[in-house]
C-alpha cells in the first residue's frame, strides 16, 4: 500500500482519465464496478471531477493531444493525490510503444504510485489494487 494512501483512511474517490486507451481497460473498469466484483464495497469511488479525487486511475498510452490535459488533470487533484497506471499500455506504452502519436507511459508524464499490469487487467487486479489504496 503506497505510503499515502493510509491518509484517505480507508475511502478513496477515483478519477478516471483515458490517455489513449482502445478501450478495452474501460471495460474491465467497468467490471470492477459493476455488481459481480463491486469496487465500491472496498471504498474506492468514481468521481467526475478531478476536484473531487483523491487519485487518478488513467489508462492508455498517453498521447501527444493527452499529454497536457493529463498534466492539467493531475495538477486539479488536490494533495495528497495517488496515480494508478492501468494496463501495459498505462506502464510502459505496450503495443503502441515508439508510435508517432504516442508522448510516453503514464510514468513520464505524471508521478505514479501503482502500476497494475495486463492487457487489459482483469477485474480482479483492479480491484486488488484499488483495495490496496483503500488498505480494505
């Protein structure tokens, strides 16, 4: 559990940010919510304002038109904030590595505490991760 998480005390509010992604994180995203493995039971909540979050969870290679609007999203996330990478595409590019439109991972564009790997992530990796933030 990153070292700031223990300041959430044991609730955390998520904005998502899709730098990129094809989309198939999302839906895995949206598995870890739904019903079947609920991630809110855990304390971690979708919020729709980066004002509201406590962290980021962003997904996708982050692309040259992303580059500054995640910059922009992360610096909207008041202190102490957390970034998850989600993906290999969040932690190290993954297919699109070296691509023309492709800025970087996730890592080179904003401080990240969490990585969780595969393409896409199960269900049950998000929500490990998220409990790991969340210390439920």
């Amino acid at each position: 559990m990153p070292a700031k998480a223990a300041e959430f005390g044991g609730s955390v509010q998520i904005r998502h940010v899709a730098a990129g992604s094809c989309n198939g994180c999302e839906v895995e995203i949206a598995s870890a919510f739904g019903p079947v493995y609920d991630a809110e039971r855990y304390g971690a909540r979708q919020v729709a304002s980066p004002r509201h979050a406590d962290a980021l969870l962003v997904t996708g290679p982050v692309t040259r038109n992303m580059e500054m609007a995640l910059r922009r999203t992360y610096e909207a996330v008041p202190e102490p904030r957390l970034v998850v990478a989600l993906g290999d595409c969040a932690r190290d590019c993954g297919v699109f590595a070296e691509a023309y439109g492709v800025a970087g991972a996730v890592r080179d564009v904003v401080p990240v505490d969490v990585e969780v790997a595969g393409c896409p992530p199960r269900p049950e990796a998000i929500v490990e991760a998220l409990r790991g933030l969340t210390g439920r």
